[in-house]
C-alpha cells in the first residue's frame, strides 16, 4: 500500500514540474499567436482606441454593427471588460456617428435611426421611432418642414412622371410620397443626388432648439422658428431683392377669402385655390417668412387636436384656419391666438412673373397692401409694400 502511495506522489510531482516548463512555452508569444489565429480578424476592418466613458455597447452603436459583432471580431471573452488606450478593430465601412459638441446644461441628446436622402438643394430623412419625414431645404442654411406619417402615408407612391435626369435619382417609398405629392418640396429640393442610407443621428435639444449630426460630418442647428444652418447660431437671412414689377402681363384674380390677425403674424385663405397662407412676424419688415398650406394637406384633418385654455380677448380660429392651426404645431406655436375672429372679404390678387422669382400682391381688409414673393431657389418671403 505504501508502495503505491509513492508512485502516485511521483507521478503528481512529475506533472507539476511539467506544468512549470510547458506554460510558459505553451502561453509565451508563440501560443499567443497560435490563438490569436484562430480569431482572424474581418478583412477591411480598422483601429478604433477605446477613449473615457467608452462601452462595447456605445462603440457597436456609433459603427452601426452590434455588441456581438464587435466582440466576435476582437475576440473578447467579456464584452463588459474593455480599458482606455485598448485598440479595437471596428468596421471601416460603416458610418460614423459624428460626435456632437458637449450639450449645454439642461439639455436633452437622444439617438435616432433614419433613411436619410440627399438632394440638389439639401436633404430628406425618415424617422424610424415616429414615422415623421423631415425636409430641409437650402445648402448650407435655410428652412425645415416635417411631415407626420398621417399627412403622406395615404398618399400615392412617386406620381411625377418626369424623366430622371442623368446622375439623379428618383426618391421612393415615403420619401418619395413626400417628394412626389407636395409641389413646394420637389422645388425646393430638386432631384435626389443620392440613395437612401440607414443612418443612426445624435439629436442635442436645449428649449425650442436642436442640434444633429449627418453622414457628411456636419453639425445641423435649427432654431425655434424652424430655420436651419450647419453650426452656430442661425444668421439674419439676407435682404431680399427689391421687388420690381414685371414690365407687362400680371395676371389679376379676383375671388372670395378671409383673413384673421394673430399675436405673432395672420392668416388668408385664398378662395380660388382654397389654399392657407400663414404670414409670420418673424424677420421684420423685409426678412418675415410664409407658409403655404393647400387643401390636400388640411382638408382631412380634425378641426381641433389640443384644446387649450383661451385667452381673454382671444380667439380661437374656426374652419380651415382652426384645422392648420391645430394640427401644425410650428403655425400654432409661431402665430399665438388669434386676435379678432375670422373675417370675409373680395381680395384681388396681382401675380407677376420676372426672371428669379414670381410674387403676388393684394390688399387686406384694413387696406395694407401684401407683397409675397418666392424665388426659384425655394426662398419664400413678405412685405407690407404701401401698393399693389
């Protein structure tokens, strides 16, 4: 018994000192590379330096790839243990999240997922958490509109039937719905310059204003009136070009409409055409904006969506009036209450036509006369003019 006890002591002491030599060789810098090739790393793939604050997580979502995927191809046995300084191979063909400026206090940064579409003059995108398409019109400033999935998802697919011109492209699914059905986007955008990409945007809002990231690596400011620029504070838009008549053939119609006066602008609708102009006090007397609402963009919605407290001697708008101030939040928010109920009167219009832009004139009940003009860059703008 004693004697098999002493071989098997041998035998233990044996394997111990063979542990001892053979690690070392067996996890020294040849067994490192025996299993780091096991664990090849994806062709094309990249450095990345894991800086402070930085998860697996966070690192997937900014490469658009998943924590797995990251894992898999660094080989990491715990996808909660990555160090500062650490180097990670990530996908070098993904986008990359462009990081915001450090938000100022009170801010709200979220993450969104879009389709986003670039344009001849700017750029499209769908939201995927709400179904809302965002339009932004101008190339390196200018303004924003939003669409909410139940003023396009009834809509055709693309109606226009125009030819693509060479190197553009036509914009489909809802997109195209919101390109293809409102005449005022596909001016202001032009054709499509690029397809559609699945993008992740980081959104900063402070107050009534946000901030966002796109693929090209730029940093999109928009203001509480819905004006837009890349970076910084949205600067004064430059005076308009001094209205000049066209020397012959203005067309002259005159039709029923109504006008009512709001805290922040006023409101006309137009009966020959049944469309809602919204007029904002919003850049003086020569920079104030517009907004054209037509019939299919109102017609179908309820008359009342919020119902507010009412100012005394306030109003609230009634008819078509209550249903884009209802349903729009940008008019409500901009034009306030309205000060005097809606009121009917024959208003003539006088539109002209001249080389860059068309404009219109006509005179309100309380005899100001309205010059609105559009240039064929899409900028849209106001005056009291004295005359029509």
């Amino acid at each position: 018994m004693q004697t098999k006890f002493s071989v098997l002591k041998h035998r233990w002491m044996l394997g111990i000192l063979a542990a001892i030599f053979v690690l070392p060789f067996a996890f020294g810098p040849m067994g490192i590379q025996a299993a780091a090739a096991q664990c090849p790393v994806p062709a094309g793939w990249t450095l990345y330096t894991v800086g402070p604050g930085d998860t697996l997580y966070k690192i997937a979502q900014r490469y658009g790839t998943t924590t797995t995927v990251l894992a898999n191809g660094n080989c990491l046995a715990n996808i909660n243990r990555i160090n500062v300084g650490q180097q990670l191979r990530v996908p070098q063909g993904s986008v990359v999240v462009t990081p915001a400026p450090l938000p100022p206090p009170n801010s709200n940064v979220y993450n969104v997922q879009v389709q986003f579409q670039s344009f001849e003059n700017g750029f499209m995108f769908w939201r995927k958490d709400n179904g809302e398409i965002s339009v932004y019109v101008g190339q390196a400033s200018g303004y924003t509109t939003s669409f909410p999935s139940y003023r396009y998802g009834y809509l055709p697919d693309n109606p226009v039937p125009d030819a693509v011109p060479a190197g553009r492209i036509r914009p489909a699914f809802g997109l195209g719905k919101v390109w293809g059905n409102f005449v005022d986007v596909r001016r202001g955008l032009g054709w499509a310059t690029t397809p559609e990409v699945s993008y992740l945007i980081m959104v900063t809002r402070t107050g009534s204003s946000f901030t966002f990231n796109v693929p090209d690596g730029r940093i999109i400011y928009v203001d509480g009136l819905r004006n837009w620029t890349t970076g910084g504070i949205v600067p004064p838009p430059p005076p308009p070009p001094t209205v000049t008549p066209a020397p012959t053939g203005p067309v002259v119609t005159t039709t029923i409409a109504s006008y009512a006066p709001f805290e922040g602008g006023f409101m006309v609708w137009e009966g020959r055409t049944g469309n809602i102009v919204v007029f904002y006090n919003n850049g003086g007397a020569l920079n104030a904006t517009y907004t054209v609402y037509t019939p299919a963009q109102y017609a179908n919605l309820p008359e009342y969506t919020t119902i507010n407290p009412q100012p005394m001697d306030r109003f609230r708008p009634t008819f078509g009036m209550a249903k884009v101030w209802s349903n729009f939040p940008e008019v409500r928010n901009n034009l306030g209450w309205a000060l005097a109920p809606e009121q009917g009167f024959t208003a003539t219009f006088i539109s002209t036509t001249v080389s860059s832009q068309s404009q219109t004139c006509f005179i309100l009940p309380d005899g100001r006369a309205v010059t609105y003009v559009r240039s064929n860059a899409g900028a849209r703008y106001w005056l009291f003019s004295g005359v029509c």
